[in-house]
C-alpha cells in the first residue's frame, strides 16, 4: 500500500488542483499540493524541506518538479528532482529523468528516462532558474 506505511505528511492539503482545473504558469508552494487536474509548468517547493507533492491518479503536470518529498499516482511529464523521497504508485507514468535519494516504485508504474540516485538531487533546483541539470545519456557518449 503506497504512503501508508509511514502515515506522510501528504495527507495534510494546503493546495488543491482539482479535476477540471487547468493551471497555466509555474507553481512554488510550500505545505501539501495535490494534484487531480493538470498543471502546465515548473513546481517548485523552495522554502518548505517538508513540502509534499501529491500528483494523483488522472493528475497531469507538464513541466520539471523540485520537491523534497513526491507521491504520485499520475503523470509528470519533465524532469523530476525529489530531495528525500519519491513514491509511484502503480499508475504513476513519468516521462522524463528522475534524480531522488530514496525510491519507492510500485509494480506497474511507468518511466520512460534515466532513474540517477544522487546525495543532493535538489542543489541548484530550488533557485528559480528554471535550469535542470541533464544526465548524459551513456549510448550517445559512445557513438560521439
């Protein structure tokens, strides 16, 4: 059973995306954010390292996540940094890399990217560039 085990944070919801809602525009949000709608770009968590980014099932976001702490059940399309941990659930569909510390993946959910476990993957996330960094895809390095 995803995030039962601990009883996270995530259940207390600060923000709410609803269904039918559509948000245009970058998001940085501290508390809970809950997403059952869609989100077209960045989301950011920069002032809170206990922010969690609920991402529910038939929830979309289009755009690179920074958060310390991600449950999701729906689709992210971009690069994901997740600075403590990351749980997807069984209909979790991510297309694009994920740099996290911990992983907890359920059989079923989906990755079309490179999974990178680093120490700090939101150093330099959470300022406000807009700049992700980019894993080297090895395949290219050695037909270069």
């Amino acid at each position: 059973m995803m995030g039962r085990k601990r009883g996270r944070r995530a259940r207390k919801v600060d923000t709410l995306v609803g269904r039918h809602t559509v948000v245009h525009g970058d998001i940085e949000f501290g508390g809970g954010l809950h997403i059952e709608g869609r989100v077209i770009g960045d989301i950011r968590a920069a002032t809170d390292s206990s922010a969690v980014l609920v991402v529910a099932g038939g929830g979309v976001v289009e755009g690179h996540v920074a958060v310390p702490h991600l449950l999701m059940n729906g689709e992210v399309r971009g690069d994901v940094h997740v600075g403590e941990h990351v749980e997807l659930g069984e209909t979790a569909r991510l297309a694009g890399n994920l740099y996290y510390t911990v992983l907890q993946m359920a059989e079923g959910a989906q990755i079309d990217g490179l999974l990178k476990r680093v120490e700090h993957p939101l150093e330099g996330e959470l300022d406000g560039t807009g700049e992700t960094q980019a894993l080297a895809n090895p395949t290219e390095d050695e037909h270069s």
